[in-house]
C-alpha cells in the first residue's frame, strides 16, 4: 500500500523489539503492494540487522505461516518464510493487526527488470519442486482447495454500480464497463469447462514482482498469503501470461523455464480461466480501492493506472484469455 497504516509507528517498533528480541535502530515505511490490508516496514537493527516487516489488518490464514515455514525446514532455500517467535509460532498481535517478521533481502523484485537466463532457468526448478510437495496432514487440513467459485463477478456487479455514479470513476465505467461485464461472462463460462484434475500446493501469486534478487543472484520468493491446493497451472498462469511483468515469456524463455520445471504442457483452458478470473478479480480490488474515501490522491492514481491498464488488455478486440 501507498498510504501508511492508521497506527502509532513507534508503539508498533516497541511491540516488535519486545516480540523478536531486536533492539530497533528505525522503522521504514515501505509503499510496496497492493493488498489493502497488509503494510509493510523495513526494521533496521543497532547492530546492522534489517528486517521485513509485514503488517495485516485481521489474521493471517493457517497456512500462510506453515507452508513457507515447512518448505524452508525442508531445504526450499528460495522461500523467504516469517522468522519464528522466541517463544514459539511465528505471529504477533498488535491491536486489531497480525505482524510477521521477515528477514530482508536485497536487490528489489524482478517485475520491472525481469529474470536473467539463469533466473528462468531457477524460477522452473522452484515451481517444480513446489508442485511436486506432498503436503503434511497439518498442513492439508488448512490449505484451501481450488473450487472454481469466484466471488469477482459478484463484486464487480456490486462495485460497478457505485462506480457509474462516482465522480472519480463514471467516465472509466463509461468506457470499460460493458468489456468489465463481459470478462465477467467470459469467467464464468471458463469455469463450466475447466477440467478438474490432480490438485498441488500452489503459491498462488508467484508473479515477477514476488520475485525477489540482488542482480544475477538466487531467486527469494516472497507473498505466502494466499497458497491453494490447486491445478498447476494456477500458478504456471504467471508465466505463461503476458500481464505480468515488464518482460514477460517469449519462446527462448519458455525453454528456459522449461529446462528447470520439466516437460510441460499446460491445459489452456485452465490457463485461459485463471488469467481471466485473475483480471477480474484485480479490477474489483482496484475499484474498491478507489471509491474508498479514505484513500489517499496519490494512492486513486496508482490504482487507477493499474485499473486501465487491465481494462485496456481485456477491452481489445483481439483479447482472448
């Protein structure tokens, strides 16, 4: 988020020196996602330590602490996992907020500058190891399960309304609305068709820009909020995609990915509904984002940009998920 939470920053460096046992040099808001109930600060530590912290609005769900957890107790050297609490379990409630303590890695995510040949390589391998988990009877019990019921369409149809009459977005509806409804359509007739086949841990989210390197360096991946139990291609939907990053597939690349994953191909009607649902469900968050009245000029213009640039791609007449 652009905007800063409404809490009391140094309370909040105060409940983290005492949680973590760290002497907290300073706290640094970072501006970084689009989840409108998470924040994120850098904690820089007296002895020259830094941290990432991450900062939600309500819980985390189960297993978006014991999956990442797991994966790296099992040598999945990319998954940047929450840093575990001296007295065991790894968050912490803060008022109405959960905080995670993450170590912090630099170099920036990969969404602007995309992946070096090695990368593509690595970003394969991970995947693929990912996808060939077994997951732990504890941890199957928490992981959700693919359904194919997306709420978007829903929230769409509610938020388009108040978007018609909002001053700020009534000539954007004006222009994007029917295309909006029909992605709507175009979902819903994907998920009739998708093939219900064998489910593996997904990440869910495993754009470019959760994509974390310090140049040429080892791929850390960040963002366990949401895994599923789902078809691969939930996730291979980032990769196969054009929308995610400023350097997306090509064929070279493809092969490259491939080298580390493993023979591939995936089911494009699978891919075709992810990508679609995943469009839709980012116009409604970025619509709500922006009727909310307590949002920030700077953070409606951001929303915005990425709210038309989505709309753009799937109002083409040549888009086809």
């Amino acid at each position: 988020m652009l905007d800063k939470p409404d809490v009391d920053e140094r309370l909040l460096a105060a409940e983290v020196a005492a949680a973590w046992g760290v002497d907290i040099a300073d706290l640094v808001f970072m501006p970084v996602g689009l989840d409108g109930n998470a924040w994120a600060y850098r904690v820089d530590t007296s002895d020259g330590e830094r941290y990432f912290l991450k900062l939600r609005r309500g819980e985390y769900t189960p297993a978006a602490v014991l999956l990442p957890g797991l994966l790296r107790a099992h040598g999945v050297r990319q998954v940047v996992a929450p840093i575990d609490l001296p007295d065991g379990g790894a968050g912490h409630g803060f008022g109405n907020h959960r905080l995670l303590l993450y170590p912090f890695h630099d170099g920036g995510s990969l969404w602007g500058r995309g992946l070096t040949e090695s990368q593509w390589i690595e970003y394969g391998e991970f995947l693929g190891r990912l996808h060939a988990v077994t997951p732990s009877a504890d941890l199957a019990a928490v992981l959700p399960v693919e359904t194919w019921r997306s709420s978007a369409g829903e929230r769409l149809r509610a938020l388009g309304e108040r978007a018609a009459a909002s001053q700020v977005l009534g000539a954007f509806w004006d222009r994007y609305g029917a295309a909006l409804r029909r992605l709507s359509a175009t979902v819903d007739d994907l998920a009739s068709r998708v093939t219900h086949g064998r489910h593996v841990v997904c990440h869910a989210d495993i754009h470019p820009g959760n994509l974390i390197a310090d140049g040429d360096g080892p791929l850390h991946v960040v963002d366990w909020d949401a895994p599923i139990l789902a078809p691969r291609e939930r996730d291979l939907m980032f990769v196969f995609s054009q929308d995610f990053g400023d350097h997306p597939i090509d064929a070279h690349r493809a092969e490259l990915f491939r080298r580390g994953y493993g023979p591939l191909e995936p089911d494009q009607t699978l891919l075709s509904y992810y990508r679609s649902e995943r469009h839709l469900d980012d116009v409604a968050v970025f619509l709500e984002s922006i009727l909310n009245s307590e949002a920030s000029a700077e953070s409606r213009a951001n929303d915005l940009h990425w709210l038309t640039r989505i709309a753009e791609t799937v109002a083409d007449p040549g888009y086809a998920p």
